[in-house]
C-alpha cells in the first residue's frame, strides 16, 4: 500500500498545524504531496513575516526548513498545477489532509468547484471515494459555514476542527497543535505522533 498522503495548506489562519504535521509524517517516512493555496502565501507573510518561495523545488527547501526534518519524500506542487499528478484520481495515495483548511476552501469543495490544484485533488478524494480530512480554522462558525462542512461530512469528508484537548497536560503550544494534528491524522488510519491518548480514570 502507497505510503502517500497529499497535504493541502488553505489561507486560514494557524499555519503551524500544517508545519507540525509535515514533520511527523516525514519523520515517520511518509511521502508526502503538498500544495498550498495562493492565499497562504499571503498568511505565512502575516503570521510569520516570513515569505514562502513559490517554486516546488524551492518550496520543498522552505518547508524542510521550517519542520526542521531531512527525512522522507517530500514532493510540492504549484497551487495553479491542476496537470499534477495528484488532480489525477488514477493516482493513488492515502487520502487528503487539508491543515489548516479555511472557511473559503470548505465552501468551494460544498460546491464542486475546483479552481485550483488544492481544490481539484479534494474533489478527486470525494468522487474516488477516499479519505478526505479538513482542519477547519475558524471562529465562531456562520450558519452558512455549519451547512457547508454537514454537506463536506455528507460527502464523506472527515471534520476535525482545531480544538485542542486538555487531558494531556498540555505544557506548550506544540502539545496543543500536536494534538489536534494526531487526531486528524487518526482520521487516516496513521499514527505517528506521541501523543497521551485517555485511557480512562486511574
């Protein structure tokens, strides 16, 4: 079985979600697809003032960097690419893991509309009947953004909002994203983040 998954970065905010899971699967030798959206370009300005390379080669460099891993594949696509191969659902993979997934993007995907490369390998998930997993970033949540992910969640897609948990005795910012991103990642059947699951009262 392909250890492939694409990974999908939108312009929500709150992109370390997306650095902690690329260093996880990385580390754990996935191999991993990535494209992100135009507007996160714009985002990791923002957040990071940093500015992310719009090359793929050089995007991989960037993002290597940023998860502070050299292991793996990792392969980076232009957002505007829909001849990529992961637009093809001839190409096989473990799923989709859009982190962190904005209100725009769900919306697009409710639609059917595929107007980038993000966009289309998510409508490839849902019409192959594979994994489809988003991370949605936003607070609160419109009446409007509610009826589009039930209709993402009717679909097929797996909603995971970035809520974190408590439990664990969380001590840094990291343990929260990483717990968010473990339970996204579970949604695809992988494990590879040390996390404290409960196990119930002791």
């Amino acid at each position: 079985m392909s250890k492939s998954l694409i990974i999908g970065i939108s312009g929500a905010s709150g992109l370390i979600y997306a650095v902690r899971a690329i260093k996880y699967l990385l580390a754990a030798d996935y191999s991993v697809e990535l494209v992100a959206s135009k507007s996160s370009y714009m985002v990791w300005q923002s957040e990071q003032d940093i500015r992310m390379p719009s090359e793929p080669t050089q995007q991989e460099l960037f993002w290597r960097q940023q998860c502070q891993v050299d292991t793996g594949k990792l392969n980076c696509h232009a957002w505007g690419d829909v001849g990529a191969n992961i637009a093809s659902g001839s190409f096989r993979t473990l799923g989709m893991l859009i982190i962190p997934c904005s209100m725009s993007t769900v919306a697009k995907l409710a639609g059917g509309l595929s107007s980038d490369l993000l966009e289309r390998a998510a409508d490839v998930q849902l019409k192959e009947g594979r994994k489809l997993v988003v991370v949605p970033r936003e607070t609160p949540f419109s009446l409007i953004h509610l009826r589009n992910l039930t209709t993402l969640a009717e679909a097929g897609a797996r909603i995971v909002p970035a809520i974190p948990a408590w439990y664990h005795n969380p001590k840094t910012i990291e343990d929260l994203v990483d717990f968010v991103v473990a339970r996204a990642l579970d949604q695809l059947d992988i494990d590879c983040i040390p996390i404290q699951r409960w196990e119930g009262r002791k």
